[in-house]
C-alpha cells in the first residue's frame, strides 16, 4: 500500500508559488528606516519575458482581522518589514532591499540586503558651515565626511530562507 506524502507548504511559499505562475521571477521590495519606524514600498516586479513594472497583479490572497482583502502587494509588503534578523527601523536605522525570486529552490526564495546609518555620520553631512568658517576648513570638513561614509557605510548582505 502507498502512503501519500504530504509536504507542508507555508502561506509564503503558496503567493511566490502564484507569483511564478503570474511569470513573475523577481519583486523587490525597498526599505528605508530610522527613528524607530520604517517603511516597505514596492520598487519593482520583473516577468520572466523581461518586462518590469511597479505594480503587483491585484490578486487577493487572504484577509485581515477585520475581515478585509489583503492582496499581493500588501501581504508582500508585511514579509519584507518583518523579513530581515536585523533591527533595521531602530535609532538611526537602515536601508535596503528584500528581494523575493518565486522560481528560485525554497531557500533561496527570499534574499535580503541592508546598510546601516552611523549617527555620527549623518550630523556631519547636515551640520552647516558657519560664516566665519573659510574655504580650507570646508573642504576639509568635505574631505572627513566623504571619507566617513567611506569607511562606515559598508553594506552588510545577508541571504536566507524564509519560513513563515
């Protein structure tokens, strides 16, 4: 006698499964975040026959707790918010991007990549000059603030599975 097996498919895999079927290979998502809030918004959808376009199709794909649609583009948008390990809407914050690639193999669905802001770093680049500052001291002041962000704004890339 043979047994069935049964694969548990999570709600994640079943949209990026609809996303493959619409011919969609990648959805990117933006993030910019700091002062302990961020923000998600779709940057881009690109179709298997190379098209892009900055909408998702309206396809729902479950509702909220109050009983209204969520379609791809909102359900998508909550994943990529909560998808990155790293605190990335904390003090100063981060940006980046998370990108879904529905024909990808399961762990490889998912990717993220994001910088972080350094404090420092931002009050140099909006302190103003004062009138009594001359042209050498400027460009002095220009010279760290490049080298800075340089130095500190290093992306840090991190590519895993997603299991939700």
């Amino acid at each position: 006698m043979a047994t069935a097996v049964q694969e548990t498919r999570t709600k994640l895999d079943q949209v990026l499964d609809a996303l493959a079927a619409f011919g969609i290979v990648e959805v990117v998502y933006a993030l910019d975040g700091g002062g302990d809030s961020g923000e998600a918004a779709l940057e881009s959808v690109t179709y298997a026959d190379g098209r892009t376009e900055e909408m998702l199709p309206p396809l729902p794909v479950g509702f909220d707790a109050r009983g209204d649609v969520w379609d791809l583009d909102c359900y998508l948008n909550g994943v990529a918010a909560e998808h990155p390990e790293e605190n990335w809407v904390d003090n100063d914050g981060g940006y980046g991007t998370v990108t879904f690639l529905p024909k990808e193999e399961h762990d490889d669905r998912v990717t993220y990549e994001l910088s972080f802001r350094d404090e420092e770093e931002d009050e140099e680049e909006y302190d103003e000059l004062d009138d009594d500052d001359d042209e050498e001291q400027a460009a002095i002041d220009a010279e760290r603030r490049t080298a800075a962000t340089i130095a500190d704004d290093t992306p840090v890339t991190i590519d895993k599975g997603m299991d939700q």
